[in-house]
C-alpha cells in the first residue's frame, strides 16, 4: 500500500478509517484511503439500469479482480445504497487490519 500524495489530500477530510474517494459527490468510482492517508485500492459501482440495481466492487493495488463486492438491491433506495457502501468498508478494513 502507498500513502497518497499529501497535496492531494489537503482539501480533503478523512473522517472515516475507510474512505470511497467521491462516493459523497456522486461518482461512480475513486480512490479507496484510509483515514492516515494510505492508499489501499479502487472502488467502483456498477449499475444495472434495467433491474435499477448495482454493485460496488474493491479492487486492492495491484491486483486486477475485485477483491470485495456489494450490492444494491434497489437504486431508489439511498438507506440501502449506503448501507452497502458500509458493509463494504467494513469488510476492506477487516482486510486491512488482517494485513497489518
């Protein structure tokens, strides 16, 4: 894992131990950073417009695979959006603090 440069974290507040660079402004991909700044992977959220459901994937640094994914059942849903978006970091952190 490599810490991500400090002048691009400036602007930006960590407040999680878990950070989806973006997901607050609606992107549909970014950078995954832990609160210290270490840059771990990239998430991504795949939508599936016809059935109006998604999937956020993790990919770690340096692998090509999702390590982890979560779906959304329902895309009209923001409790069950962020409810994945939760599990998700959960499970990157539970990965994380096992690789420590």
């Amino acid at each position: 894992m490599k810490p991500i440069e400090a002048r691009q974290l400036q602007t930006v507040e960590l407040r999680y131990p878990i950070n989806l660079m973006g997901a607050g402004d609606g992107a549909e991909n970014g950078d995954v950073v832990t609160r210290d700044g270490e840059f771990l992977g990239t998430w991504s959220f795949e939508k599936d417009e016809a059935e109006e459901t998604g999937t956020f994937h993790f990919i770690a640094d340096g692998e090509a695979e999702p390590k982890f994914s979560e779906g959304v059942a329902f895309l009209t849903s923001g409790m069950l959006t962020g409810l994945a978006m939760s599990n998700l970091c959960r499970s990157i952190r539970d990965w994380h603090d096992g690789q420590s």
